[in-house]
C-alpha cells in the first residue's frame, strides 16, 4: 500500500531514511534554506516557495497559487508509489497535509471526499489543511467543492507545536471479506 509521510522540517531527514522515501514534496517560504535529506534525489524533489497563508499575500508573503498546485498534482502522477512519498512544511500541519490530499486525490481520482478528509483526521489529530490549497486543489482536480466540504468537516486541528509527523494513505484501506 502506497503511503504519504507528512512531516514537520525540523524531521524530514529522520522520515526520510526512517520510512525509506525517495521523492519529495517542500512547501516552505520562498528562499527559505534547509539540506535535502540525502536519500532524496534532487530530480525527485519538487521545492514551492510559498507562505502558510490563505489571502492573496503582500508584503512579501506569497500565497499558495493555481501554478502550485498544478506541480503538487503533476509530480504526485508521476511518483511510481514503490517508496512512500515525503510531504513536508515548516510545522507540517497545514501546507503539507493539504498537498498530501492533493497529492491523494492526484493519484486515485475516484475515491470519496469525505472518507480521504477523515482519514487525514485518522492520520493526525493536529492537521489543519490550508484553505487556499484545497480550494485550488478542488477546482484543479475538478472535485466540485466536494474537497472542500470534506475539508471542513474534519474542522480545525488541535494546537500543535511542529513535532508530529504523520503517515497517510492515498488510499482506501482494502476491504477484507474474509469468512
């Protein structure tokens, strides 16, 4: 079963080795620096300069935008899932949990809304997916506010201070049928 590792910066190298990753997803401020673990290939790490903010940005913050989410969703296509994907931002609560979700909903389109948002929750008690992502995310995957609503109904994390990497699956746990 494919798996998305969502992590905090300060734990990237850990979840990297820890979980076996070879690619990898950074959403951090622009120009903000840190070291690439090691067992990342810098052709399969993809780096979006972009502020955990919901509005059109100013004063130097850039907003997450359409051009973002594009990437997020095109180098989730192309990840070939035999290592588990690493998604990180600086706390890894809001940016990377909702470029997990997109990432999820890039590779398996057909899957419910609601059952990807509660197994998100599943995950983490602490995500709080960035509004703005989700929104361009559910406009880009043509998801018809389905994301969106899914999003809201796991409702906003508890207070988490940075340290709680998580795993995620992009997809539906099988079901068993055993008798």
């Amino acid at each position: 079963m494919p798996r998305i590792i969502v992590s905090p910066l300060s734990r990237i190298a850990e979840m990297a080795v820890r979980h076996g990753c070879r690619e990898m997803i950074s959403l951090l401020a622009k120009d903000q620096s840190f070291h690439r673990p090691a067992v990342i290939d810098a052709d399969r790490h993809l780096l979006l300069g972009m502020n955990d903010i919901s509005f059109g940005g100013n004063d130097g913050l850039v907003a997450p935008q359409e051009d973002h989410v594009r990437q997020i969703i095109g180098f989730a296509r192309q990840w070939d899932r035999a290592a588990p994907l690493l998604v990180h931002c600086w706390m890894g609560v809001s940016r990377s949990p909702a470029a997990a979700v997109i990432a999820a909903l890039s590779v398996e389109p057909d899957q419910d809304d609601i059952e990807l948002a509660r197994r998100l929750r599943g995950a983490s008690a602490y995500v709080t997916p960035n509004t703005r992502l989700i929104e361009i995310g559910d406009h880009l995957l043509s998801r018809n506010g389905r994301l969106v609503a899914a999003i809201k109904t796991i409702g906003r994390g508890a207070d988490a201070n940075g340290n709680a990497p998580f795993v995620f699956s992009p997809l539906p746990e099988p079901v068993s049928h055993a008798g």
